[in-house]
C-alpha cells in the first residue's frame, strides 16, 4: 500500500489554485490555506480564489509570442487556470482578457467540490510549525505575503526578502467615456475595435505629462525600498525618464487613426474591456502610486475621460519575493528543506501566468518526490523552463522579477533565419513540452 502524505498549499491565488489542482488531480490530499476574506490585504477585494488585483489580461495568445506560449504550454499540462480563463474570456483583440469576477468563481467553485482537497480560511504565521505537521508544504503565498509570515520565512530563510511594487490601474464605467472623442479600434485594425482609444494632441499630452509630475504621490512607508519592475512602471515613474517616454510608451498612437479627425494623434490612451458585460473598462498601462484626488484630477485631463466615473483607482501595493538563486533548485525546492517547495510571484516570476506556471512545475515535482520518481528538468527549450532558469541560476546579487520573454529560451542557432526564429522556437518548445509532459500521464 503507498503511503498517504499530509500535504499543505499556503496561499490560492493562482499559483496555489493551480498547484492545488495538478496535485488532487493525481489523487494527493490536500490543505489549502488562505487567509481571506477574514483577513485582506491593501489590493485584494474578496475571499475568491485567484483573485486578479491588476490587469484583467493575460496578455497574448500568439504562440509566437512568450506570453502566448507559456499558456499553449500550460494548456498541455491541463492547467486549471487556462480552462477558466477561456470561460471567463472577455473581448479584447489578440489578447487573453476575462472577467475577473467570473473567472475566481470558476476557479473557486471547482476547487471546493473536489473531495480530497481541504480548505482553510485561515493565516499561516510560521513556517516551521507547518512544516512539522505535514509531509510536504507548497508556499504561494504571492507578492502579498502578510507581514506574519514574510517575518517567519525570513527568519526562517536566514535572508531578507526583497521587495518592489506592482500599481493597480484605474476603471472607469462604459457609459461615462464620452465617445464624440474617444473611438473604439485596435492598432492597426487588427481582429476587431475591442479597444477605446482617447487621443491627444501635443498640447493636451504635455500638459498631461506636467499634471503627473506634479501630482500628490503616496508616501511610502520607512521599511519600503523603491524597485518598481520595469514590465509594470506606474505612469509617473514613467514620465520622469523624460517627457515623451509616455508616448512611446503606452500612449504610443501608432496604427490608430480617430475617425473624428483626419489628424494622426500625438499620443493616445488605450483602455480595455474589463467585464463579460462590456460595461467596465481598464486603463492600459496606467498603473499609478497618484493619490486618489490626484487620479480624480489628473485623469480627467484626458480627451474623453472629463466626465468619467472611476469604480477603482489606481493603487500601489508591496511585492514580496526570495533570492530564488540562492535558495530553490530547478524543481522549486529549498535546497536545506526538500520537503519545501515555493511557487508563483514570491519565486521571482512575474505575471499571471508566469505564477500559474511556477505553480504547476512546482506541484508536478512535489508528486514525483512523494512516489519517488526521477524526473528530468523541464527544457530549457520551452518558456516554463526558460524561467525556472532565469530564478533558479541568475547571480543571486544581480536577481530582479522576471517575466516570459523569447530571450529565455535557447538559442536556434545561427542557422535559422531571422523571421523564422519565433515561429521556430515556438515549434520547438510545445514539442518539447508535449514530450516532457508524458512522463506524468
């Protein structure tokens, strides 16, 4: 008879969802521990699982792009989080949006019903009294680990953990876009007018970009060390690297035209659809650490916005994450503790699916410890191992969040042409994982 071990995830934002899933799946019991709703934290709104504070896009679903590949990856590893984020899917171009209420539902709902899978609405305050009453311990705790915790794991880690800020973005309702100025299209009229778009000409930008730099920021607190992640800069950070880094930035105006004007704008605000409803929209790429009467003033400076309601504004919050380099191996596990293995953001991943993925790997490899299964690492070939990488082998003095990005993988070789490399690395990585994937069938 094999034995049956007493496993614990702490924390179901996605990476916890999803590890949850892949272990129950494969017959493990399972504690699941999360301390909302009784206990929040400054961006989570509810006790859902897999509640998403930032964006509500995963990015694209191009193969030939990292963001893409890393979900046909994880698709091929029947990934809860992909199958709820198609459920949950919203329009939004050649992107992966959903609407995040429905999506944490699917993700919730799903995960309570699977009779080997305990929940806990509780918080976990000491690592070392976890790890003495279970087998095995998953810690995907996030990006807001609660100060209880982060205080025990590094206590317990004999290092300090690093910190950086991700900043939420503003949503403002459907109806209150004046659309005689803004219009709906996507860059360069690819798939359908899924965006609305606010342009600006040279005047209006400049002013604009005068009201961010003298706006009212949130003050950070003494044990706070700014180290903003450069895929999620807040717009202000932004615009002091130089007036015009905005517009070649997220307000960049290529490929956009206003049908109310045969003038191309100077610089243009994207925001994208928020909910299954339509009714809700997000501004793309304004994450921003504005105090919220700032945000009420400076944002309706924007053609379009003057008269917009704002349901959420934008909000700074704090992101924990451990020197992977120094402390995990390749299968996610701390080297002085095998039976504790770390996932999602808190690993050094940044990004959705970044986490899910960390999630995934890291479940995966716990099972095979429990049936004492050698398994080979994930390949370096494939966007998954191309992070586990990055976390596990940077220089641990040099190491900073990261998210997908082509220039993980191994390289094809010079042999391969210029504008075929995407297509072929993508080839490449979803054959590999395809096969990497058997040995868990």
């Amino acid at each position: 008879m094999s034995k049956v071990y007493k496993v614990a995830v702490i924390g179901a934002g996605l990476a916890g969802s999803e590890a949850a899933w892949q272990l129950t799946k494969r017959g493990i019991e399972v504690d699941l521990y999360e301390m909302r709703p009784d206990q929040t934290t400054g961006a989570h709104q509810t006790g859902s699982f897999a509640e998403l504070v930032c964006s509500n896009s995963f990015k694209s679903l191009s193969h030939e792009n990292a963001h893409g590949l890393l979900k046909a990856e994880l698709e091929l590893l029947d990934s809860l989080i992909m199958k709820s984020a198609r459920e949950a899917q919203v329009p939004a171009g050649q992107a992966l949006a959903v609407d995040r209420n429905i999506f944490s539902q699917k993700i919730t709902e799903t995960l309570e019903s699977i009779p080997v899978l305990s929940v806990f609405r509780k918080e976990i305050s000491d690592i070392t009294e976890i790890l003495e009453n279970y087998d095995y311990v998953l810690v995907a705790t996030g990006p807001l680990t609660s100060e209880k915790f982060s205080q025990s794991l590094q206590t317990y880690l004999g290092q300090k953990s690093l910190n950086f800020y991700d900043a939420i973005a503003p949503v403002v309702t459907a109806d209150s876009i004046d659309m005689n100025v803004a219009f709906k299209a996507s860059r360069y009229d690819k798939g359908d007018a899924d965006y609305i778009n606010c342009p600006m000409d040279a005047t209006q930008y400049y002013a604009f970009i005068d009201a961010i730099q003298h706006a009212a920021k949130v003050p950070l607190h003494s044990f706070e060390e700014t180290r903003p992640f450069e895929g999620c800069l807040p717009i202000e950070v932004m615009a002091e690297r130089g007036r015009d880094t905005l517009r070649f930035g997220p307000m960049k105006p290529v490929g956009l035209i206003s049908p109310h004007s045969s003038i191309k704008p100077y610089a243009v605000v994207q925001l994208r659809q928020e909910n299954a409803a339509g009714s809700l929209f997000n501004m793309v790429g304004f994450q921003t650490k504005m105090t919220w009467t700032a945000q009420n003033e400076v944002l309706r400076l924007i053609p379009g916005l003057k008269e917009a309601e704002f349901v959420r504004m934008g909000s700074i919050h704090r992101n924990t994450f451990i020197n992977s380099p120094l402390l995990l191996t390749s299968g996610l596990r701390l080297k002085s503790e095998s039976r504790l293995f770390f996932a999602g953001q808190i690993t050094g991943v940044e990004g959705y699916i970044e986490s899910t993925s960390m999630g995934v790997l890291a479940a995966l490899n716990m099972y095979a410890a429990m049936k004492s299964q050698t398994i080979s690492a994930v390949p370096r070939t494939t966007m998954m191992g191309g992070l586990v990488k990055y976390i596990t082998e940077t220089h641990p003095e040099r190491f900073q969040p990261m998210n997908s990005n082509l220039g993980l993988l191994n390289s094809l070789g010079d042999s391969v042409k210029r504008h075929e490399r995407k297509s072929k690395m993508s080839q490449r990585a979803l054959a590999d994982m395809k096969a990497w994937a058997e040995q868990f069938e």
